[in-house]
C-alpha cells in the first residue's frame, strides 16, 4: 500500500526490515543501544557485531532520540537506532512519536533518498499496534509537512507480520496527507 506526501512516497509492505533495499533502516533501539531480541537481533545477525560495536560506543542516548551508525553487511547503508525505551523496556506514544521523528532527522541530515521502519515498541516494549501505527504514521506525515524540502523520496514501514500490516496500512489509509 502505498500513498504519496509531496515528492515522498510512504508505503507499508510485510517483509523482513534486515533485506530491504533502502539508504538506512531504523532499529528499535533501548536507550544503551544494546542489540538483543526482536528487530535488533534480527539487525545484528544480518548485518554483524560491528554495528552493535558502533551503537554502543554512541551511548547511551536519551529516550526518544536517534543515532546513526553503518550498516555492517545490511543492503542498506546506515542503520538509526531509535530509543523508543530504556533500560526498562517500557514504552508509550510520546516516545514512539519522539523516536519516528528524530529517525527522519537523522536520515535527512544526512541527505538520504529512503528509509525503513519496523513497527517501534511493538516487540519487546508491547505498545499496542493499531496505535503504535497510528503515532508513527502521524509523526511521519507531520515531520514531512514541515519539511517541504526534505531529501526523503521514500519512507517504508516494514512488518513483520499481517496483523501489524494491517494496523499500518489502516493507518496510513486514513491518514491526513
């Protein structure tokens, strides 16, 4: 599914994150940036210990913040790891939302075309998907609404399974663009 916001196509696809063709994926980070389970797991057995390596040495970061790293032996070149949660693998709106936004900041410093996100605190942080989907879709079209010049052509929720699929392409369906 995919709608467009200007000169940004935003498309939401069921897939494997690690495998996607884009300038960087976005990690669901904890705020020591430690990749274990989930999407960061997933991160580190594809592309390899040096991007944990990296993330690591870039911490910790504040909750709700955005660093960037390589991206080891990903297809994409970076990787931003977003704090959706700390140490105690909690997590709620305002973070997620904090989390989306300093993602696409990171990726337009940087002057990058794409950019991939799984669904942020949906895994180990058992936010709710449909509103997971929600804040993040909105963060999104927001962030790209106040940024007319953004270098972003294309930003890609990537999900793992149908129900999160559905829950973002609703979300995205029925958003204000």
């Amino acid at each position: 599914m995919q709608r467009q916001m200007g000169a940004t196509t935003l498309e939401v696809t069921q897939g494997d994150i690690t495998e996607c063709a884009v300038d960087a994926i976005v990690n669901a980070a904890n705020n020591h940036l430690w990749m274990g389970a989930g999407v960061a797991g997933a991160i580190k057995r594809k592309g390899g210990q040096v991007i944990e390596d990296e993330a690591v040495r870039l911490g910790p970061i504040a909750v709700g913040e955005a660093v960037v790293t390589g991206g080891g032996a990903l297809k994409a070149r970076h990787v931003i790891h977003a704090a959706a949660m700390g140490q105690d693998l909690v997590t709620d709106a305002d973070l997620i939302r904090e989390a989306t936004i300093n993602s696409l900041k990171r990726a337009m410093e940087l002057g990058l075309a794409s950019i991939a996100f799984p669904a942020l605190g949906t895994g180990v942080g058992g936010f709710p998907m449909q509103e997971a989907a929600q804040v993040m879709i909105d963060a999104t079209c927001t962030t790209l609404r106040n940024t007319p010049q953004t270098s972003l052509t294309r930003v890609v929720f990537v999900l793992f399974t149908p129900d999160a699929f559905a829950a973002f392409a609703q979300a995205l369906a029925e958003a204000t663009m």
